[in-house]
C-alpha cells in the first residue's frame, strides 16, 4: 500500500469522527436558563439591588430535609406576612424545576414536599417583598 491510500484512508477516518461527533452533539438535549433571559438581563439591576439588602439574611436562611419535606426556615427579622416566591431551579433539566410561593407557617418556615422534586442539585432562588424592600437570595441544596 502506498502513500496515496493511507492518506485517503486517514482522511475517511477522520471525516468519520467528525460526523459522529457532531450527530452526537445534536442529539443531546440544551435548555436554555431561562426562556426570557433577554428581559432578564434587562432588569438585573433590580437583582443587584435586592441582594444588597439581603446580605445579612442570606446565611440565616437554613434549608433542612427529611425522608418526606424540604423546610426552609427564614430568620425572625422576616415577617410571615412576605409575598414572593422560590425557585427549585435544576441546571441540567428544566422540566425538573419547581416554582412555589412562599407561604410561611408560625414558625416562619415554608414546608415542601419532596415528592414534587427529583433527586439531584438545585439552585435555590428566593424572591421577596417585605415591607416595601425586594430581597433575593440564592442558596444550592442537594435532594436526596
């Protein structure tokens, strides 16, 4: 076998994992983030503003679980009353995601059932108005 058909031949082989390598890759499920991203992006400096106010509730929020809930339990400084929202937000499936209210007990905790989320990695994000100030906080948590 001379020079001219190994070339040929190692040409094919590489073709060959070029083109399996871009089937696979379009065959693998993307989601984006978040479909309105744009919007996102756009109003972000309400995000900036809400974190600052929440720096000195960011690490009194406390996530504990057990075999059948998720509790979140929000500091005293919180009042019960609050109208926003968590995000259960699953970076590698969206259908996985879970956006709750946040309706808070006595005990200022928000109880979840775990038989609403999939085991795995969660980014928490938590969205509120208390007293005229937004907060946001974001927290990971594993379910187990």
């Amino acid at each position: 076998m001379n020079w001219g058909y190994r070339i040929v031949i190692a040409f094919v082989i590489f073709m060959g994992l070029i083109i399996s390598a871009v089937v696979y890759t379009s065959s693998k499920q993307s989601d984006l983030v978040a479909d309105d991203y744009y919007m996102q992006e756009v109003n972000y400096q309400e995000i900036i503003d809400a974190r600052q106010n929440s720096k000195d509730i960011k690490d009194s929020i406390r996530i504990e679980q057990d075999a059948e809930n998720i509790r979140i339990v929000f500091p005293a400084v919180v009042q019960p009353t609050l109208k926003g929202t968590v995000h259960f937000f699953h970076p590698q499936n969206e259908s996985k995601d879970l956006v709750s209210d946040i309706i808070l007990n006595n005990e200022n905790t928000l109880v979840i059932g775990k038989v609403q989320l999939a085991k795995g990695n969660y980014t928490l994000k938590f969205k509120w108005e208390d007293g005229g100030k937004k907060f946001y906080v974001e927290k990971t948590f594993y379910v187990s």
